[in-house]
C-alpha cells in the first residue's frame, strides 16, 4: 500500500441486533504500514477473510468499550489468526472494564489452548499469546508515523468509553465509537478530513410488544446519535465528509437517513456504510464491490 495513503474498511456495520448484511462491529484502519483492527464483534474473523485482510497482518486491536457486540469475537480472532500462521503475540489495547472481559474470554478457552497447542503441532504458539494494555485518552505509541489518539465520549453509563483519531501524511480520520453528542466528538472531528459516525434511527425503531418499549427505545437513543445530531456534529466541526456506521437498525432506510441529515442542515458528503467497504485518503475513493466513486 502507497505509504501517503489512509485506509478505513468497514468490516462490520452493524451492533447487537442479528443481520445478514450487517456483522457486528469492527473497522480496519491501514496507514503508514500499519494494520488497527477497531473492535471484534460478531463475524470479525469471517469479515476479514472475505475482506481479503489477513488477521496475522494485524498490528493491533483497538477495543472502544466494554458493550459485548464491540468484544464478542475476541477468541474466535485469536484462535482464527492461528490457524492462519499469525507468528507474534495480539497488541490488545482496551478500556479495563473491556480487557476485563477479554481476559475472561481468553482465560476461559486456557485448557482447550493447551490441548490445541500439544496436539496440532503449528510452527509457532506466538499467535496465541496476548498482551493486554489499557486504553486511556490520549495518544497511542507504537504505530510509526500513523498517529493514534483517543479520546473519551459519553456512552454513560458505560465508562470509559473511546473515540479514536487516526492521523497520517497529512489526512485525518475521526472514529466516534458508541456515543451520545458531546462536546470531545465535536472537538475532535473539527476540520477532518472523514468523520465515521454511529447512528441510530430512532424514527425507523417501532415499538414492538415483547420486545422493545417507548421506554427502551428512549433509553437506547440516549446514549447514541440519531441522524439530526450527526447533521448538528457534522455541521459544527466542519468535517469534510461523513460516512455512518453502527446502523441501528441494520435494515434502515438508507436513503431516509440521508434524507434526515440534509433536513437537519448538513449538505456535505454523507455515506451510509456498508460490509467491506473502504474508504481511502487523501484521494476520497469510495470503494465496495467492484464499484470505486469520489466523495
Ligand atoms: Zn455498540
Ligand atoms: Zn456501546
């Protein structure tokens, strides 16, 4: 890859609801030679084999918060990598209460490892050791001249929880992760060059008996970001592109969503993400499935 470009694959657009078009989330920064996996949700290990991202290229995994659709997959990526001859230990860098459970995780499979390991006769057992550090807010060592910074958002009454800024050769990308608005978003994604935004249509969530209420869907809304308030955030920071991600519910109306940005005054570039595609700067490609398109 061309050391002056920025890369962000959506890998899974989705969260906790089941969807066939939308895995769970994970998104993959490449930049500067380096390889960020931003969580490992439902399907991650599929996604990146069909994404055609080997996991044992991986440089390091970046989890935003300890919500389970953000974390699922943790061990079925370690296990996965393995098998795919990834040779060196996982860089996981996590909020505590997340590596807390990551830890569990992987503690939980230590026999059946062991038994993997005695039996299957692999070159290297290095792929399957971790190391854990804990995420804070500020910047990120290690990743040469990508620059990776977090930053702390309001997804109260899960704390602490991170957006991240990747930054390189001159093109910035700003990650919100799970979120409600709040001022750190807005600071953050002033002047970049790509804001990838959560969302969540709260105008496209019916009230369900059984299954979800008023009460849920208000609560739910509250610590995300409904379209007008990413048009409010977009408006604001002055990013110059938008593309959203998180998609509740996954089989939202795209177009409507769109249609409730513009309403709300944002007229800039505005993408709904979807599996496997890629963005990429400074060049603003848009390409997914053989389709490439300027934004
Ligand atoms: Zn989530
Ligand atoms: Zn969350």
């Amino acid at each position: 890859m061309d050391m002056g470009l920025l890369s962000f694959t959506f890998l899974g657009t989705g969260a906790p609801p089941v969807s066939l078009r939308r895995a769970g989330p994970a998104h993959l920064v490449e930049a500067a030679g380096q390889v960020i996996l931003i969580d490992c949700g439902a399907r991650v290990a599929h996604q990146l084999v069909e994404a055609g991202k080997p996991a044992a290229a991986i440089d390091a995994l970046i989890v935003s918060h300890l919500h389970s659709d953000h974390l699922v997959d943790f061990y079925q990526l370690v296990i996965s990598s393995w098998h795919q001859g990834r040779d060196r230990p996982w860089r996981v860098i996590a909020p505590e209460p997340a590596l807390k459970a990551m830890r569990a995780q992987y503690a939980a499979f230590h026999d059946e490892r062991n038994l993997r390991i005695a039996f299957e006769n692999r070159p290297s057992v290095r792929g399957l050791e971790v190391v854990f550090e804990v995420l804070g807010p500020g910047p990120l060592a290690g990743f040469g001249d990508l620059s990776v910074t977090a930053f702390l958002v309001d997804h109260h009454p899960v704390e602490p929880a991170f957006g991240l800024v990747f930054a390189c050769a001159g093109s910035r990308v700003v990650f919100s992760g799970d979120t409600r608005p709040c001022v750190a978003l807005e600071h953050a994604a002033s002047g970049a060059d790509l804001l990838v935004c959560e969302v969540y249509v709260d105008s496209q969530m019916p009230i369900i008996s059984g299954v979800r209420s008023l009460e849920t869907v208000a609560a739910v809304k509250s610590y995300h970001m409904v379209p007008a308030e990413i048009a409010h955030l977009a408006l604001r920071s002055g990013a110059r592109a938008v593309a959203l991600t998180h998609v509740v519910p996954p089989s939202a109306d795209t177009r409507a969503v769109v249609a409730e940005i513009r309403a709300a005054g944002y007229l800039g570039p505005v993408m709904i993400g979807e599996d496997l595609a890629t963005l990429t700067l400074p060049e603003r490609v848009l390409s997914w499935r053989g389709l490439a398109a300027s934004f």
